[in-house]
C-alpha cells in the first residue's frame, strides 16, 4: 500500500516494533498530527476474551472532554422532554423522530431514551445498531435520569465496545489538547476498559495490546507494562 510524502515523514518518527510510555506516546502522537485539521486522537485495543462469546461494552467520561461538538437525539416523553431539551439535546421527541430516521436521517451522533420509549426505539434496531447508535442499558443511553446522560455525553461522555474480533477502536481528544490532557483522557479510558473485564470469556491476559494514532498518524504501541499496572489498578 503507496502512503503519501506527509505520512511517510510522520511514520519515521515511530520505531518498528517499539513500544512507548503514555507520555512518550502522546508527545509522539501530537508531533505527528500534521495535517490541515484537527486531527482526533484514536486508541484501540485488543482484547484477550472469546469475542464469539463476550462482549465488552461500556461509556467513559473523559475528564478533559472529547473536543467534538456531539449532537444528540433524545427519544422521550411527558416531563422527560423538558428535562432533555434542558439538558441541550439536539433534537426530543418520538414516532415522529422514529420516521425520520426510518427515511433515511441521520443528522446526529448520539441517541439516548427514557425506557418508556423503548417500544419506538427497538424499531430502529436494524438501522441504529450496524451505526452504533442504538441506545442501551449496559452502556447508560437508555435511562431514566436522561438530562443527566445528555449532559455527560455533552461533555465527555464515550462508548466503547468490543467488534467481532475482540478489538476496541475510539477516541480520547483531539491532537491540539495540551499532553498532559491527553494522557489523563488516555488513562481514564484504560482504566474504564479494565473495569469491564468480564467474569468469564478471557483467554491469558485480558488486555493484550493497546495502540494509539492521530486520524492521519501512525500507530503508537504504548509499553504493555504500564497498560497493565492501570488495569490492574482497577481489579
């Protein structure tokens, strides 16, 4: 695969096969992030579970935010409306809502419900759920204390979970965040992945590797050491 003269350059600046400390890893990230945008900063992992068996799902409040303008749909009712709109959702409301989606709309980024909702929202389920958006319990979108969760997704909030190969990709912030908010971002969603190991499922080491990269950057292997002294600070 032919990469461009500007990823070329930028790839130097990482070792074959290295592995990097969180702080190493994001001044390598940042200095990487040399595109005409703000490039997102990106971590995936790779888990040791039985992905055909387990799934790890879950949200994390980055301390220092995401950096992205997160607009949110929220499926509600009765007193639950003002208490979204409250809150800043993009968009409140029900079947209404439901048929645009059915349409073909998808101007948002984020869905959450109150449970009385669920009967509009589950069908929604084959066009939400291969986008991610589909709401849920395990992961807090769908929820009674709506205005809460529209806040932290507002202001932080991510979800993460495993695909069918056991692998997490998301993001913690944006290239331009000072380091130091970058690496408090990054050890809080280690540290949230470490708390949903599940009881059952793991083969060996449950968190095998975890790599970092700026949207047109390189990828980072951050040390596994100081991966696991996070996870297991969590067990």
């Amino acid at each position: 695969m032919r990469h461009s003269k500007r990823y070329s350059s930028v790839a130097t600046l990482v070792e074959p096969k290295a592995t990097y400390g969180l702080e190493s890893a994001v001044a390598k990230l940042k200095e990487g992030a040399t595109a005409k945008f703000d490039e997102t900063a990106e971590v995936t992992f790779v888990l040791g579970i039985r992905a055909s068996q387990v799934v790890v799902r879950g949200t994390c409040n980055l301390p220092n935010g995401t950096g992205k303008t997160v607009r949110i749909l929220a499926f509600a009712k009765g007193e639950a409306v003002a208490e979204a709109e409250a809150a800043g959702a993009d968009y409140v409301g029900g079947e209404d809502l439901s048929k645009r989606i059915l349409d073909g709309w998808f101007e948002f980024d984020k869905v959450v419900a109150t449970p009385d909702m669920m009967p509009v929202v589950g069908k929604l389920g084959k066009v939400l759920g291969p986008r991610n958006m589909m709401p849920s319990p395990k992961t807090g979108t769908v929820t009674k204390d709506i205005g809460q969760v529209i806040s932290e997704l507002k202001g932080g909030m991510v979800e993460f979970r495993t695909d069918k190969q056991g692998v997490i990709h998301t993001l913690f912030g944006k290239a331009s965040f000072e380091p130091a908010a970058l690496q408090e971002n990054l050890t809080e969603i280690i540290r949230s992945v470490g708390e949903r190991r599940p009881e059952e499922g793991v083969r060996g080491r449950y968190v095998r590797k975890v790599c970092i990269a700026s949207t047109m950057g390189p990828g980072i292997t951050l040390d596994a050491a100081e991966v696991n002294e996070i996870v297991e600070s969590t067990e």
